[in-house]
C-alpha cells in the first residue's frame, strides 16, 4: 500500500496522556510548558483542519460521496468509553479521512515489523493483533491531538475534551471495530438497533424504543461501511452489492447484522446484540417465560432424545429458549451446530467447548455456478451435515429454518438421537404449515412434507409476545410460552396433533394430555410418574 501518512516522527511527539484522558471529568494536556486548548475551527477551506471546523457542534456538514476505506480486520469492542449521544457530535467526513491516514501508517508498521521479522539476527517477530490495536491506538490519539493543534495554531473556535474524545473513540472503533455503529453496542442495555436510513431505533429488552442520531450522513456511506463489514467478514467476506443486496453476517461480540439494499428505498439494517447466552432454563422459569412444572417436562423431552422445534415471532426470544433448552443436555454430550450464521454460542459456554463443533455456512463469491446457480466456494449445510456424519456427534442442531434450511433439519433429525431447531409462525400448528411451505419451497412434494414432519418433530413449542402500555404511554413487551404441542404420524402418515400445555402471560398456564409416545422419551429423559400433570383443557387435544 503506498505511504501517505503524515511527515512527522510519532517518537519525537510530547507524550500524551495513556487511556486516562478519555476519563468523564475534563483533562488539558500538558507538553511541559503549555496547556493545550482544544479549538474547533470555522469553515477554511478543504483541509483536515477545515473539515473538523466544518463539523460545527452538530457533527452534520455536506461533503462528496465517500471514498471505500482499507479498514484492518474487527475485532472487539473499543477500549475507549462513550456517551449515547456521541453519534451526534461526529464528523463522519473527518473520521473516514483519519481512519484512511491512520490505516495506512499502521500497514506501514506492520509491513516493516514483517519484513524484519524474515531475518533472524533481528529478533523481531511480526506484529502480534494485541500490539496491532495499540499501536493504532496511540496512531488514532496523535493523528487527533495533530488535527486539535492545527485547530489551535489557525485560532479557530474551542473545541471540547468530549467532541475530541468522540473523534478519537469514532476513529479507532472506524479502524478496529463498527464504526459509528460502535457506541450503540457498546450500551449493554441495548438488544436490538434497526436502521432505515438516516432513522435510527434502539429496543430495549422490555421492549421500550428510543430513536437515536443517525449513524451516516447519507445513504451512499451506509451503503459504504455496510460493503467494507462484508468485505471484512470471516471466512473470505459475504458479497454485498446490487447483484447480492441481502447481506447476514456476524460481527465481533456475537451480533447478528442482517442487512437489506437496493430493492429498498433506503438501506434497512436488524441488528441482535446475543445479551443471554449461557441461559438455563430454570431462567426461563425465573422470567416468567413458562412455569416450573413445563420446565420440568421440556427438560425431561431433550435429554430422552425428543427433536423439538421452537416457533414463534420475530423478536419473541426463539433462540435463546433453543439455547436454554440445549443446556438441559450433560455436559459432556457432543453437540453439531450448523448454522447460515452463528447464533447459539453453544461452544463458548464454560464446559461445553471441547463437546461443541460449531459450524457456519460461507456464502461463497464472485461467479455463480452454472448449473446450481450457486455462488463459487460456497459451503452449505447440507456440506456441513455431511461432514458431521463422522464427528461422532451425540445431537445435531440447526439453527433456523426459514428455507431450504427445512431439508437440512430433516436430515439433523435423521442423522442423530434428537434435534432441536426454530422456525417463524403465529402459532403451534401454523408451524407445521409453515415448515411444509419451507420443504415445497425447496421442491419437496406436500405429502412427502407432511410424513417428514409427523415422523420427524416430537414437540412444537410456539412462543408470544405480548405488550403492556405504561401510564406514561411507554410500551413494554412479555415473552411467554403460549402453545406445546406433541406431533405423532397418524392417519396417511400425516401429523397427528395434541395440545400438552396452553399458557398465559407471566408464566402460567394449563396442561393437557401427554401422549405415550411423549412419555416414553419423557422417561427417558430422567421424569417420573407422579410428576404427570392433570388434564386441564377441554378435549386435551386440537
């Protein structure tokens, strides 16, 4: 990459201030015989200089359409703390312009540490991820204090420690992590962000919004910074372009981006923060999600080998109810995971890494195949599943199903004593349509469809959510279970359906009749007898 860093020695600079200076209460740096201010400019032409002034208190100004920037790789959060409104004070012109300088020092850096590093009498090794940040962190602090003292020596208008705090912290998550997406992450309140545009909503757990400032001044950066995350993606990078406008990958800290362009009037992006993923199902319990007793059964149903599937609306907690339920499962069960992106998070709970082969598919790239239309390099579940065959697994689990993914879990469920899956429906037995219409999409004919399912999917378990409004007109949400059905093969091999629990917000709810097939795994699975529910719904059956 050709070196257009600035001609200054970073050793010969005063010493600044270590992480200390991004500390809440103001701090003026010192270099041994003046105070530094910090000035913000006024509108001076083109420079960086100008640019910081031309961000104004607002951080809104007009500029040309941004360049495409080599980032290095992301890693994890910031080391830098930052204020909710953050967003709103940064220059998003500037940043891409320090981040561009500071990411061509810092390969300047490495290249020279790994072409010292080829020689032996040197005793230099190549620049280690650890010592990559820091050695952009302090890039990012003097390129900052760089563009305060120009303010500074031109006698622009006072720029504040926290304008310069959000501009280092904004350059640096641009270089390392997400960009002006970073400091909504960072807010472990958060468990949702949906953008549209320049609209940007964050949900809290209880289901409370709040807008917040827009994380791009226009549509072609949104378009920009989404590119530059598929491009940097684990795995080779996710194509994201108007011959691929879907984009779904993970970013660091284990979120989920799904993202949608071109077809839409403006860039629209869903982002899931994972805040529950070693969750049991005693904390279901504790959260009202069900009652004791279904726990009990739910429990009993995974360890005695029962394929379940858990339904439900967007938003209604699925795949944290598939974690809590994988949880039920010993320690040592050797579990398969395949995923079009991860989720589950199964081999990053404590003692359940060395049993856990977690598995992505990658989408692949550049060409399609001819024949299968496919995108060239890609590996697909069913490339997983088929790898998995000798991994002496104990249970194969596929995450969501919301597509072709239905032939995969049918195989999951083949292959292996038990499964677990999710799935999108308003109801208990509107998921079976709706993984019927995932099977036809796939090309397989209804009846064989429907004899999958009956044979196949022991238990559907439909989550709900329900919203409650405050006095002050704030909406909460309740996540509950609603529906536990048992399916069996009946008549014609079709499924054959009963209702074992109703519920009811809080965690309450009714039960009905366990079916033999049902409590043949249920004592498998370590229940007893006198643990039986009595039949409370009418019929006991759909």
């Amino acid at each position: 990459m050709t070196n257009n860093a600035p001609d200054f020695d970073y050793d010969e600079r005063p010493a600044l201030p270590d992480l200390p200076m991004f500390a809440a209460d103001p701090i003026i740096l010192d270099d041994g015989d003046n105070e530094i201010t910090r000035y913000r400019s006024g509108q001076y032409g083109s420079s960086s200089a100008g640019l910081l002034a031309a961000a104004g208190k607002d951080g809104r100004h007009s500029h040309p359409e941004p360049e495409r920037l080599e980032t290095v790789p992301f890693t994890s959060p910031s080391p830098f703390p930052a204020e909710r409104s953050d967003v709103a004070r940064t220059n998003h012109q500037l940043v891409k312009q320090l981040t561009k300088e500071a990411s061509e020092i810092l390969s300047l850096r490495k290249t020279q540490r790994a072409d010292q590093a080829l020689n032996p009498e040197l005793g230099v090794t190549a620049m280690t991820p650890d010592e990559e940040r820091e050695s952009g962190r302090q890039i990012v602090i003097d390129l900052v204090s760089k563009e305060v003292q120009s303010a500074i020596d031109t006698g622009h208008e006072q720029l504040s420690v926290q304008e310069e705090q959000t501009l280092v912290k904004a350059v640096f998550d641009t270089l390392f992590g997400l960009g002006p997406l970073q400091p909504l992450v960072d807010d472990p309140n958060v468990e949702n962000i949906l953008i549209n545009g320049d609209s940007v909503i964050v949900m809290y757990p209880d289901g409370s919004l709040q807008a917040r400032p827009p994380i791009a001044d226009s549509d072609e950066e949104l378009y920009d910074w989404l590119t530059n995350l598929a491009q940097r993606a684990p795995g080779g990078g996710r194509p994201f372009s108007q011959v691929n406008p879907n984009l779904r990958l993970n970013l660091p800290g284990d979120i989920r981006l799904s993202a949608m362009g071109y077809s839409v009037r403006h860039p629209s992006i869903a982002i899931r923060m994972h805040r529950h993923k070693d969750v049991t199902i005693d904390k279901m319990v504790e959260m009202g999600v069900m009652p004791q007793l279904l726990s009990e059964i739910l429990s009993a149903a995974v360890i005695g080998g029962a394929s379940i599937v858990i339904s439900g609306p967007m938003g209604s907690g699925k795949t944290t109810n598939l974690r809590a339920l994988a949880n039920c499962l010993p320690l040592q069960t050797r579990i398969g995971t395949a995923e079009t992106e991860y989720e589950l998070f199964l081999d990053k709970l404590d003692g359940r890494r060395p049993y856990v082969v977690a598995a992505e598919a990658i989408t692949g790239g550049g060409e399609r195949n001819e024949l299968t239309g496919a995108l060239r390099g890609a590996t697909t579940l069913s490339d997983i599943l088929y790898q998995f065959v000798r991994m002496q697994l104990d249970r194969v689990i596929v995450g969501e199903v919301a597509g072709g993914e239905i032939i995969d879990m049918f195989k999951a469920m083949q292959m292996a004593k038990g499964s677990l899956s999710t799935t999108h429906a308003e109801h208990a037995a509107g998921a079976i349509d709706r993984l019927v219409t995932c099977a036809l999409e796939a090309g397989v004919p209804v009846e064989y469809a429907y004899r999958q399912v009956a044979h196949h999917i022991n238990l559907i378990i439909q989550l709900q959510t329900d919203y409650e409004f405050t006095d002050t007109g704030e909406r909460r949400q309740v996540r509950f279970v609603s529906e536990v059905i048992h399916i069996e093969a009946g008549e014609n091999a079709m499924p054959a359906v009963t209702k074992i629990y109703e519920g009811k917000p809080g965690g309450t709810g009714e039960y009905g009749t366990l079916p033999p097939a049902l409590l043949r795994k249920l004592y498998a699975g370590g229940f007893s007898p006198n643990q039986i529910p009595i039949n409370t719904i009418t019929g006991g059956g759909l």
